[in-house]
C-alpha cells in the first residue's frame, strides 16, 4: 500500500515537473519574440536617428555657407519675384 502511494505521488510530482517545463518554454519563445521585436524598433529608432544627425548637419552647414557669404561676401538674398508659366493651350 505505501508503495502505491509513493509511486502516485512520483508520478504526480512528474506530471507537476512537466507542466510546470512546458509552462517554461512558452514563456521563453514569447519572451524571446518580444526581445526581437524590441530590437527590431531599436534599429529602425537608431536608423531614424541617423537620418535626423544628417538631416542636422545638412542643415547646419547651409546656415553656415549662408552667414559666411553674407558676412565676407555682403551678399543678400534676392528680392520675391513672381514666375509665370505659360500653358500649352
């Protein structure tokens, strides 16, 4: 009699470690989808950022080469004018 208890507790404590397994490894292919998806939005936010640093300096440089023409050159912006642009009809 005792022998048939510990075989079902044996068994249930295997049931118990197998489930509990299972319930382990779902765990880590969700937490391992989310840890690619969080590195995917770090490379797309690391590439935006380096478009916005080139976008930067892109800019800078124009505001530079303009101040310079300016302040060495006395140079001054051309006055608005207005452009026509005749149809073919």
């Amino acid at each position: 009699m005792k022998t048939w208890i510990l075989i079902v507790l044996l068994f249930g404590a295997v049931v118990a470690t197998s489930i509990s397994l299972v319930a382990l490894k779902h765990q880590s292919r969700q937490l391992f989808i989310e840890l690619e998806h969080q590195a995917q939005l770090r490379d797309e936010h690391q590439a935006q950022w380096s478009r916005l640093q080139i976008e930067l300096a892109w800019r800078g440089e124009t505001g530079r080469i303009e101040q310079r023409a300016v302040e060495q050159l006395q140079m001054t912006s051309p006055a608005r004018m207005g452009v026509l642009v005749a149809g073919d009809g």
